[in-house]
C-alpha cells in the first residue's frame, strides 16, 4: 500500500508502516504535555483524543519544557504554552492550573474543560501509516530509542487524527481510512487541511566557528554542494565566498546529518533541491538526478551512483544520521563541526544557529516566521474533490518562492482527519479545535492566542486566506454523527 505525491517533475511515495498501538512511557511532570507521556485516563466527563504524525509539531502541540539554554523551564510548557494545553484539559489536569509556579497566571488554559488531546511525534510517514491503520491489527514500527525528552516513540491508543509535512495528493482521495466503531464508521475517508506554516532550518554547531555577526550566509551553488557532500571543510572556499571572505574556519571538517527515518522534513528538503540544485551546479556524488523525495535511507542497489527506490533520498555514505527532528538535533549539538537539516520549531527549541539560505531573488534570509510567512502568501491552494466539498487541501508552490523576502526551504504542515466520527464528542473536539488554533472569531479568546504560540515556537501562522479555507473544510466534511459522510468527491 503506497500513498502517491504529485509535483513539476517527479512522482514519489512513502512506504506504508506497521504500528503498534500502544501506550507512550512516562516522564517528569516538567516534560508532559496533555498525557503526551502519560498514562492516566482522560478525567470524567472529558474526551480524549488521541493523534500522531509529524515530529515538526511536537513543540507547537504539546510543548518540550525548554528555555533557550536547553534548561528545563519552571513552567510546564515553556514561556508559551501549546496548542493543546492551552486548548484543552491537560493529563493530569494540575498542569492547567493558573499559575503554575514561574509562569504568569492566566496563561494555562483550558478555553475548554470536556476535551484533551495526546499526540506521539512519531514522524510525518508513521503518522500517516497510523491513519490509515486499522487500530488493533498486531503489526509492529520499529523506531530507534531517542534521547530524552526525544523518546515518544510509541502510537497513543486508536487514534483520531495524524499531522504530516509531506501531503496526501489527489490520487489518495479514495483511499478508506478503515477503524473501528469506537473512532470512526461511514465511508472513513480522509480529511486534510494545511494548520501552520514552517521551515526547514539548515542547523549547525557554532563550536570552534567564527561566525559573522549577521550570520553566516550559504549561496544556492553552496549549500546543494553541502548537501551532496561535495564541501567537506568549513574553510572551504565557496562558505568564505558567501561570507565576503570570511574564514569560518582554518580547518575543520564540516559533517552533515541528515534523517535516517520515514520524514515529511526529509520530504521538503529533497523537493526544494530537486527544484533549484540541478540549475546551479553539476553535483558528482550523488548525481542531482538521483535526489528523490522521500524518508532519507541510502540506497542498496549498488549502481554508481546509486538508483534509488521512489521513497528514498540517496545521500552520502559519509553523512551521519539520526531518528526524529530531535534526533537530528541532538546529534548537531554534540558533534564538532555539525550541520543538518530540522525545522524551524526544533532549531529554536534546541538553540542551535541556523544559516541564512539565498533565496530565488537573491536575498540571504533565515528561517524566520516573516520569511516563511511571505512563501506561504505565495503559495498555491490546490484542492482536490468536488466543490464546496474539496476534502483534500494542500499549498503547491513552495519549493522555490519567488517572493523577494520568502525563506527559501518552506512548507504547511497538515492536519488528516476522518470524514464520519461514530463518536461526536471527537469530531466536535476536532472541529473546535481547528476552528479555535485558525482564529474564529466565535471561540474563547486565550491567553496566548494560538498565532502567539505559533511564532513562539518558530512557526508561520497560515495567511488569512489558507486559514479560510481550512476552517471551511473541516466544518463542512467532519460529520458529529454516524451516517454518511457530508462531502463526497
């Protein structure tokens, strides 16, 4: 079972895999956000909602507890809450109290006490397998074990909706989301929607670097030649190059890390040098036309250079590798030398420097909200079904905006749904939610509001327009009863 992508040139897909449902282990109070990690049950009289998918959203829906030191911070979520918490009832419900200690009263939530949500950042491909999983069925992921607090490896129960990066396209509209009674009936057939915009951050480790003070500035030509392993020295001539002769570095050997896991990052990453590095430069190893989209694992069918399968990235066998945005972040910080890509919401929550990448007009821009905000305006709405009731949403025209300020590597990250909810109290759960995170105007007012969180945590909150749309979708297509599904394609 594949799930097809759509783009200019090239077709690809990701590997559909196995889950097993469970439960995730417990951690410190200070690191838990709405049961992420815990195991108690929802509180009486309050709807639990279960999801998983996207690590890139892992700070902005449940929190990570981190200061810009890296230390724990006294309130259980950060300076700013989360999605989630501020949303709904948190697991256990004492981390809703108003003021927790450090944190300014009021900031907590919940907007509403009859819900509260888990989410697993198992990455964008697991999360989507998990979707369209029947819950129950003894199959197994086999995820590496990350450093803590990086460890959420597990599936939370059956779930009700998955987050991805990388987008469900027109040829998967048909495909039945099959589940059980207690979580969806009907036709199950998908619902998505963009929720928040982010960048793919090109993170490095600033140790023994002399960096500009206005940042250090990577060319196109530059950085497709990092990524292809082609610069393997800080000192290397095109970094001084860009940063107007600057010596980065005497010596010191640059080494990248790139993902080892099913990735919607790995995904945005891959398309954008798909779109821009086979224009500027003639990669050697690998060949640019052997960079495919997909989850990041080097080939194995010993050609030279390589051909990969449709879901994998060929990359360098001198590359190191890590599960998980975390992981990858992890490993940055810890190697002398280190550069890799994350997105935007793990580089800030990790505190690592980020480069600023030249963009189609000519501008060094880093990954910045203003920046992936001005991609995303110049985005395309592409929807797929049939009018009012197109139940596949996603934004085209991102690989390479044209915006004179646009961060140059930016996406959506996407919320799936199901069409028919046997349960009401999840469908409404979920379309409150939505409705709440894209801003109507007829849900409680939070302290923060839910674009605050966002730019916060390093995210874009959705032009007003894309947010329109999404919010139209979700009213429309997710039903609050059994029965036939509201949008048919």
């Amino acid at each position: 079972m594949v799930l097809s992508r759509q783009s200019k040139k090239l077709t690809s897909s990701i590997s559909v895999l196995a889950i097993t449902v469970s439960l995730v282990a417990a951690q410190s109070a200070t690191q838990k956000s709405l049961a992420q990690f815990a195991t108690s049950p929802a509180s009486a009289g309050v709807t639990l909602i279960n999801g998983a998918g996207a690590s890139s959203l892992n700070t902005l829906f449940v929190g990570t507890g981190f200061t810009t030191s890296g230390a724990p911070n006294p309130c259980p979520f950060g300076p700013i809450g989360s999605w989630f918490n501020v949303f709904g009832v948190a697991n256990p419900p004492s981390l809703n109290t108003d003021n927790p200690s450090g944190c300014a009263a009021g900031t907590y939530g919940p907007a509403f006490t009859n819900y509260t949500f888990r989410y697993a950042s198992v990455g964008s491909g697991a999360g989507v397998a998990a979707f369209f999983t029947p819950p129950g069925t003894p199959t197994v992921v086999v995820v590496p074990s990350r450093p803590t607090p990086d460890n959420n490896i597990n599936i939370v129960g059956a779930i009700s909706f998955a987050a991805s990066d990388d987008p469900l396209a027109g040829t998967d509209i048909e495909r039945i989301a099959a589940g059980t009674a207690s979580q969806r009936t009907g036709s199950g057939k998908a619902i998505q929607v963009p929720v928040i915009g982010l960048g793919i951050a090109l993170a490095f480790n600033r140790t023994n670097l002399n960096v500009p003070a206005a940042g250090l500035k990577l060319s196109r030509a530059t950085y497709c030649a990092i990524l292809n392993g082609n610069v393997t020295n800080w000192n290397d001539s095109r970094i001084r190059t860009d940063n107007g002769g600057a010596v980065i570095s005497a010596n010191l050997p640059l080494k990248v890390v790139r993902r080892s896991d099913n990735s919607g990052s790995t995904f945005v990453l891959s398309n954008h040098l798909n779109t821009i590095c086979k224009t500027t430069a003639t990669p050697t190893v690998p060949a640019a036309s052997v960079w495919n989209k997909g989850v990041g694992s080097i080939s194995t069918s010993g050609t030279v250079p390589p051909t990969p399968p449709a879901n994998t990235v060929v990359w360098p066998t001198t590359f190191l590798s890590a599960s998980g945005g975390g992981g990858v972040a992890n490993l940055i910080s810890t190697t002398t030398g280190g550069i890799g890509y994350v997105d935007s919401a793990t580089r800030l929550a990790k505190n690592l420097p980020a480069a600023l990448l030249q963009n189609k007009s000519g501008a060094y821009i880093g990954p910045t909200t203003a920046g992936i905000q001005q991609a995303l305006a110049s985005g395309t709405i592409v929807k797929y079904g049939t009018a009012p009731a197109n139940r596949l949403i996603r934004i085209d025209n991102l690989a390479d905006s044209t915006a004179a300020t646009a961060y140059p590597i930016s996406t959506a990250s996407y919320v799936l749904l199901y069409d028919v909810y046997a349960n009401a109290n999840i469908a409404s759960g979920l379309k409150a939610h939505i409705d709440w995170a894209l801003g109507n105007p007829g849900t409680p007012v939070t302290n923060p509001t839910a674009d605050q969180i966002a730019i916060a945590r390093g995210y874009a909150p959705l032009p007003t327009t894309i947010k329109a749309v999404s919010k139209t979708v979700v009213d429309t297509c997710v039903n609050t009863a059994t029965g036939p599904s509201p949008c048919t394609p």
